[in-house]
C-alpha cells in the first residue's frame, strides 16, 4: 500500500495458498485464536491476552480495505488515483470500499 499512496504504483505481491496461522500455532504448541468479523475483535483479543503463554491471534480482514493514514494529503490522494489508473488489481472494489468507508465517518 505504501507503493500506492507514496510513488502512485499499482500494487504488487505473490498470491499464497491460505495458512490456518492459529492452526499452525497451535500445532507449535501455542494458543491460536481466529477473529471473523469485527465484532469477535474485542472477546478474542481479551481471550488471547488471557491465556498464559504464546498466542498467535488470526485476523480475516477485507483483501479491498486499504490500510489509510487517518488524514490523507493531497499528494497521497493524487499517488492513490494514479495508482488505480495505472491498472490496480481490483481497483474498483478497493474504490467502492474507501467510498463506502468515508460515507460512514460522515454519517
């Protein structure tokens, strides 16, 4: 993302096979804890915190949901749109989402 909003380039990355990271802690001998949807957040991250030992905590987050500051400048903004012209991988679900995300910060 920083490739993004600082230089104006599309993103660039390696497409993985999905890893189950709490499974995978668990089979290390950790605790694994998995949150879903946003509001598992707040429950699993006391129980991870509350568990004595390593834990390793497995956020599923939106692949679309650009990581922004939380005052954009105008040149980030400018670099952001470039990058989307230039051909971002789903560029237009990535620009539905920030839409979406600011409507709810005015609403």
């Amino acid at each position: 993302w920083e490739q993004i909003v600082f230089e104006g380039n599309p993103e660039f990355g390696v497409e993985l096979q999905p890893i189950d990271f709490a499974g995978y802690a668990l089979n290390c001998g950790a605790a694994g804890f998995t949150i879903n949807r946003p509001e598992e957040a707040e429950s699993v991250l006391r129980e991870a915190l509350a568990h004595r030992g390593p834990a390793v905590i497995q956020a599923v987050v939106d692949a679309n949901e650009p990581p922004m500051p939380g005052q954009v400048t105008t040149e980030q903004a400018i670099k952001f749109a470039e990058a989307m012209v230039k051909g971002q991988k789903d560029g237009g679900k990535i620009l539905k989402t920030v839409l979406e995300d600011k409507l709810r910060e005015v609403v």
